[in-house]
C-alpha cells in the first residue's frame, strides 16, 4: 500500500479544496477515469483524465 501526504503550501485556497475533494481511498470508479501519475524523485502527484472529455485535475 502507497499513501501519499498532501503539501498545501504552494497551492491557492480553491486549490486545497479540490484536493480535498478526492477520495482518500482512491476507489475503482475513480481509478478506471483517471491515471495516477507519482515520482517520488520528482515529488510530484497528479491524476491524469484518460479520456480527453473528463476534466482533469
């Protein structure tokens, strides 16, 4: 199991409230819609949308 932990401090108060829209446990549905993407070298996190009519985050 991987668990991630949010860094707010470089993200606007919209932002925030958009990460914290995601589920924490990341569920089937929202997996089949969208790629995780993590480098740890990188320290980056994203979702990715799959399809090109979803909106990514």
């Amino acid at each position: 199991m991987l668990v991630l932990k949010h860094d707010f401090s470089r993200l606007s108060g919209e932002k925030v409230k958009r990460v914290l829209a995601i589920p924490s446990l990341l569920g089937r549905d929202l997996m089949r819609k969208f790629k995780l993407i993590y480098s740890e070298a990188k320290e980056y996190v994203a979702l990715e949308s799959k399809n090109a009519s979803e909106l990514a985050l």
